[in-house]
C-alpha cells in the first residue's frame, strides 16, 4: 500500500484561514490557561472539578485545531 502525505490529501490553507485558525487557537489557550487558574484558586470542590473538566476541553478543542492546520499545511 502507497503512503499518502498530508499535502496530496488536502489543500493548503488559505492566509485569511490560517489566521481565522490562529485567532481561535489563541481563544482557546486563553480560556484553558483561565480555567486553570481559576480552578487553582476556587475553594468549591464542585467548581474546582467543573473549571478542570472545562479546561481540558479548550485543550481538546485547540489540539484539534492544532492538528488541522498540520494536516493542512501543505508541506511534507
């Protein structure tokens, strides 16, 4: 079986995409990086736990985002 790059299955991304993506990564660092603080911070076990749950969904939702501008940059 043939190997198949990144760069034969997709189109590289355009500059505005590139910074659309850019723009929502950063969107979604910072709101990890606050949910943990503020988890760090809360005395509430509830709200602690919930500020946890929250943060590792912004970092799932930037490691996606991450891994699709990989998967899009057209290089090998």
């Amino acid at each position: 079986m043939e190997d198949i790059s990144p760069s034969e299955v997709f189109e590289p991304l355009s500059s505005k995409d590139l910074s659309i993506l850019e723009e929502q990564m950063s969107q979604e660092a910072l709101m990890m990086l606050k949910l943990r603080q503020y988890s760090k911070k809360s005395q509430d076990s509830e709200l602690k736990n919930l500020c946890s749950k929250l943060a590792e969904k912004h970092k799932n939702h930037y490691n996606a985002l991450f891994n699709y501008v990989v998967s899009h940059s057209g290089s090998d």
